[in-house]
C-alpha cells in the first residue's frame, strides 16, 4: 500500500507503512464431470473432462502494523468480503497404478477401493462476476485417485 491505513487508530499512534494483510480464498464447485477410457474392462487409463460454476468466497483483513507498547481500540482491522462467480473446465489423465504391488492392491480391495490412479490434471477458472476483483487462475498438477468397489 502507498499510504498505510489508520482505519481507527488514534492519531498520537504512529503505525508502520508495512501492513499486515490476510487474504481468505474458499473456492465452492459444482462441475459436471465426463470419464472415457479406452479399455473399459481394465480402466487403466481414464480421461477425464469437467465444467462447471464456482462460487469463490472472498476475505481481505487489514490490521495496522503499531508499536508493541501502544494499545489501539477493538475494531481496528479493516475487513472487506464478498463473493465472486466463475467458471471452471478442466481435464485429466488418470493412469492406474494397479498390479505394480499385489499386496498393496489386496490391501485396499479390503478396505473398498478397486482402483488407484496417478492422474495428471490442468484446469482453468475465469471469472464472470468480481464484486472482490478479478481471481482468474490456471491451475494444475498430480492427484492420486482411489476409485470404490461397485
């Protein structure tokens, strides 16, 4: 920030320009997603798409930086909050690990899972609605998927 914030300081407190701001993200999805494998008796490989809204809950606090002999009023962080709307697509590869080790595979069929897949994924968020500024992002990386017995 160029000029720090007093918010409701009082003025015979002098705060420091370096701010102390918490910034609070939680993301809310609701996607449609689509699964294909090529080798529908085996699944070992799935590829997997999906679409949907996100609903991003959206939380900035800003706290005075002040001397740690002075004492300032309740109330004095600065919170502003509010809700953005996006959507979201995204895709991934899930490969199964299944058969690598029998008896890790015996181990988890005991406790209900079939399946298990390295599962490489990208997806991409774009906003439609900002109320809190504009949180567009590109995410991607590793999942490891378990899929239950049927």
């Amino acid at each position: 920030l160029d000029v720090p914030v007093k918010g409701n300081v009082p003025n015979n407190i002098q705060t420091d320009p370096n701010q102390n701001i918490t910034l609070t993200l939680i993301p809310v999805q609701a996607l449609l997603e689509v699964a294909y494998s090529p080798f529908p008796v085996s699944r070992r490989i799935v590829f997997r798409g999906w679409f949907g809204p996100e609903f991003l809950f959206v939380q900035e606090a800003l706290k005075p930086n002040v001397p740690a002999t002075s004492t300032v009023p309740p109330g004095t962080s600065l919170v502003s909050k509010g809700w953005n709307q996006g959507l979201v697509a995204g895709a991934m590869i899930s490969i199964s690990i299944n058969g690598i080790e029998s008896r890790s595979d015996y181990a988890l069929k005991a406790i209900g899972v079939d399946r298990t897949y390295i599962s490489p994924f990208y997806e991409i968020m774009n906003t439609t609605k900002d109320k809190m500024g504009n949180l567009d992002r590109e995410v991607y990386g590793i999942n490891i998927t378990f899929e239950g017995l049927r």
